[in-house]
C-alpha cells in the first residue's frame, strides 16, 4: 500500500532523507520511529504529495506521488504534525467542510460529522468555535478529519503528541478500529509505547535513514538477552557498583547519575543478578532496587541512536475532558 524506494531529498547542501526505503502492506500499521530530525515529517510529507522527492521511486495505494499526485490525494488521508482546523468554523462544521471537500453530499456529510464527533468525545462542543479548543480537542478534530472519507491509507504524524492519556488511549482505540477495518495506516512517533502498541512493523529511523526494522519483539529481541537495574540508595555509591557489575558483565553497563541506576545486559539472567547483589552486598554499597527485566524499545533506541527516545507526557495533563470541554467553552 505504501513503497518507498531509494527516496532521497536534500534542503540546499542538507541532506533530509538519505536512501530511505519503506513498505506497508495493506491493512498493516508501520510506526515510523525516529528523534528529532530524523526525517519523520519530511516522509509524510513526501508521501502526501507536499513535497516533492529529489530521487526515488514513492509510490501510495499504487499511485506515483510525482506521477500521479491528485489519484495519491484522493486514497489518502493525513493528520500532520500541527493540528490543522478552521478556527473560524465549528467541529461539526470544520468536518462537514471537509466531508464535502471529499464529494459527500450534504446529508451524508452531516451524518458522518456527527458519528465522528461522537467517536472523538466532542459532541458536546460540536457547535463551539474550534478556535476556543484546547490543543486536546483541535487535535482529536483534527484526527477526525483524516478519516472523514474512510481513506485506504491513513499517515499520522505524531499523532498523540499534545494529547492527555486518556485523549491517546482514546487515539490508539480509533486506530486500532481503523485497522480492523482494513485501513493502511503509517505513523511517526517518538514514543516507543506508542510504536509498541500500534505497529505491526516499525521502521527506526535517523538522519533520514532506516537504521532498524522489524516487529517489537524482533527489534527486542535484536539486542538479546535480559536486563538488570540496580538503583543504588546512595549517590556516591553509584561508581563503585558500576564498577562491580562492569567487572560482571560481558558490555560496559549504562550508569544514569540522576536516577542513580545502572542498567547492563544480562545474558545468563538471574544467575547474574544473584552475584551482583552478592559483590554489592560484600563491597557494602546499599541498593535501593534491584530488578531482571527483558529489554524494552527503549534500549533498542539508545543503542541504535545514542539517545533516549522522548518519555510519555505524565499526568500533568490529565484533567478530563468534560473539565477541559468546560475550560473552553468558558473562554
Ligand atoms: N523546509 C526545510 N528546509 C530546511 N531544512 C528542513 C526543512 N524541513 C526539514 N528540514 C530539516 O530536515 C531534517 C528532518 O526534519 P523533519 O521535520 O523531517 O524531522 P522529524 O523527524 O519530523 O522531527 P520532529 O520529531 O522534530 O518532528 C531536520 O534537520 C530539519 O531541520
Ligand atoms: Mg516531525
């Protein structure tokens, strides 16, 4: 449904995308991982025609991007990065325009407006102003208008950035019912739990190449065996236990002062978490926690790019919606 051939794009003597290749069956989810720059957003962009390719072949629901753009438009269907709604027009409005966009006609457009409005939690501000939405609300409108016109394949630039845990659990739910309807869908993401979810596929990427791919558990299980955490109690015991475990383990463990812990692959499992405790216990370094895990995305990242993927917004956010719904109608 998606392929992605040797694509390559250049901003002046910067090199964007970098011989990237990708394929999406039909039905399947790809999760497009990768930091900051990585190239994510210039790959959708590409593939919806924004932007044209400098090389290769792209090709989405068998149409040529270059080729054939407006064929490209019409089987696709695109959240970007920035939530993009008409702040002068309503929800059930903004959905309506695009329905009719899409050729519906006016009954059918109403009607689907409305299911989707239902779908995203916000019948309730259906007839306010998008511009009096939170960045919740626009956002989720704007994910509800990716799909008015029920696209073969749907590109999703990331997104639950910006959402509350509830409006991502909500995202995930409406995109693992798009896939059930047998929806392609591509998205981007620096949230491993997100990729974890979601992705059939997931396709890591930097410097605008794919240095990674596979399912979760393939790319899990690429950097082999379990883990162990040691949280020690004391700071200044933090280099005298790396030492211990770096003396244990066949690869240098990865100390994080703020949290106190160290983290190193541990091939023969708790065998080795028994003589670590052991070697802590006789050098008197106390430990806090101490824990045997299998590796997460999260190590397969830092080791494949250097750097810790992004976390997931914490509560902070979480007001629930009616508040937030309430929040904006009051302003
Ligand atoms: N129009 C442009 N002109 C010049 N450089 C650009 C342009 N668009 C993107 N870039 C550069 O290309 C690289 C990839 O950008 P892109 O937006 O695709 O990254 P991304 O993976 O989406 O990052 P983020 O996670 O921050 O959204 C970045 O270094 C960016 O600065
Ligand atoms: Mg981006």
């Amino acid at each position: 449904m998606i392929r992605v051939q040797g694509l390559y794009k250049n901003f002046g003597s910067f090199r964007a995308l970098d011989d990237l290749n990708l394929e999406v069956e039909p039905g399947q989810v790809l999760g497009l991982l990768g930091p900051n720059g990585a190239g994510k957003t210039t790959t959708v962009r590409v593939l919806t025609t924004l932007l044209s390719p400098d090389s290769g072949e792209v090709t989405v629901a068998g149409h040529n991007v270059k080729k054939d753009p407006d064929s490209v438009r019409r089987s696709i269907g695109l959240s970007g990065q920035y939530a993009a709604v008409d702040e002068k027009l309503t929800g059930f409005e903004n959905l309506v325009m695009v329905a009719r966009l899409y050729g519906m006609n006016r009954k059918s457009s109403a009607a689907r407006a409305n299911e989707l409005l239902d779908e995203f939690r916000l019948s309730d501000v259906a007839g306010k102003r998008a511009g009096a939405y939170s960045g919740g609300m626009r956002r989720r409108l704007d994910l509800a208008g990716a799909i008015v016109a029920r696209p073969e394949v749907v590109i999703l630039d990331e997104p639950t950035t910006g959402l509350d845990p509830r409006g991502r659990l909500d995202t995930w739910a409406v995109i693992s019912s798009l896939v059930g309807n047998g929806t392609t869908v591509l998205l981007t993401t620096q949230y491993l739990e997100e990729a974890d979810q979601l992705a059939d596929n997931i396709a890591v990427i930097d410097a605008g190449r794919v240095i990674a791919e596979g399912t979760a558990n393939e790319l899990k299980s690429r950097i082999g065996s379990e883990r162990i955490d040691i949280v020690t109690a004391l700071p200044e015991n933090l280099e005298r236990a790396g030492a211990i475990l770096a003396g244990i383990a066949s690869r240098a463990p990865e100390i994080d002062s703020q949290t106190r812990t160290i983290s190193v692959a541990a091939p023969d499992g708790h065998h080795m978490l028994v003589r670590a405790l052991e070697e802590l216990e006789f050098a008197d370094v106390k430990v806090l926690e101490a824990a045997l895990r299998r590796p997460t995305l999260d190590d397969v990242f830092l080791q494949l790019t250097g750097q810790r993927a992004e976390t997931q917004p914490s509560g902070d956010e979480s007001s629930l919606h009616a508040a937030e719904n309430q929040e904006a109608l009051q302003a």
